[in-house]
C-alpha cells in the first residue's frame, strides 16, 4: 500500500517538475503567511475496477476538486476492466476543502451468473493533491488510497445484491488549516 501512495506521490511531483526550474528546490519551511499563497494546486485521480465487477454492475465515478468543482469520470476499458484518470491543476482555492472521488456501484438487472465461476471483485481509487507557492516551491503534498480485492465463486444461492452492496465508495484528500496557518493534507 506504501509503495501505491509513493507511487501515487511520484506521479504528483513529476507533475510540478515539468512546469518547475531545475533549480526550483522544496521548501518545507515556510511562515504562516507565506503558506497561505497558494499559486497552484496539482489534483490526481485515478479509479479501477475489474471487468467481473463491470459486467455484474453499472460503475460511475464522480469527483469533486479542490476548487468545489464537480465533474463525472469516464471509464476507459483496458485489460481486466475499466480505468478513470484526471490530472486536474488549477489556480485558486480556499480551504479548508478536498478532493473527492466516489465512485457508485448499482447491480446490474440482467446480470446472470454462470455457475461455479469464480468472480473477482476488484476496485481501487487514488487521490493526490499537491499545493504549490507563487515561487513554483511545493508547501504540501498527501494522497490516499481505497481498495478491495476478494473473489466468490458463483453459487446457486449466491445473494449478488448483497455482494454488490458497497456503494458509494468514498475517498477524500483534505486541505486543511494547521492552528499556525500553514496548510496540509490530510486523508
């Protein structure tokens, strides 16, 4: 899991690097009214969920920014399932605020199980965000990860609604603002 959020964090800081200097350095140091100058904020999602789920379920994943906007994601196929991806930078925020991605699972209707199949039920959703001062130096950075992974062999009596009743899934980045008015990220 550590090694999914450094990952996750990777991702996030080759995004700042691209539009950094190379003599731009991190400065984890900064007075509480420089911390509050947030000149741009980095956002990563990133959802997948295996095919078996996708064919015993309809999935959407919405997200909402930083910035309190809301936007739906769309699911991509790729091998074994479906993939939501969004870098999403912007310019301004206040906080305290998050970043959310939730993702709804409603059963499918005509879903009819072959028997003695073995299903896999498979999903993850990472959050990253990082908050970037005027100078271009990175003052925050956090993320977070939700997944599931377990597999079910289809039984005659298999309760499918049951199984499928996870939704929503909820996973939330924070903003927040420390006592001496520094911001951080929080999961």
């Amino acid at each position: 899991m550590k090694r999914k959020l450094f990952t996750l964090l990777s991702a996030m800081v080759a995004m700042l690097l691209m539009s950094c200097n190379n003599d731009d350095k991190i400065d984890d140091e900064l007075t509480p009214q420089e911390a509050k100058k947030v000149a741009f904020v980095g956002q990563l999602a990133e959802v997948f969920i295996s095919s078996d789920l996708c064919e015993m379920a309809d999935v959407a994943v919405s997200c909402v920014g930083v910035n309190h906007e809301s936007m739906d994601l769309s699911m991509a196929m790729v091998t074994n399932g479906a993939k939501a991806y969004a870098e999403i930078p912007i310019n301004e925020v206040s906080y305290p605020c998050a970043l959310t991605i939730t993702i709804t699972i409603t059963p499918n209707p005509n879903f009819v199980p072959e028997l003695q199949r073995v299903y896999n039920f498979k999903y993850w959703a990472k959050g990253a965000v990082q908050l970037v001062d005027k100078d271009k130096k990175v003052m925050a950075m956090g993320g977070d990860i939700e997944a599931a992974d377990y597999s079910i062999t289809a039984e005659e009596d298999t309760q499918w609604n049951t199984l499928l009743n996870i939704s929503p899934i909820v996973l939330s980045v924070r903003v927040i603002e420390q006592a001496d008015g520094s911001l951080d990220i929080e999961d």
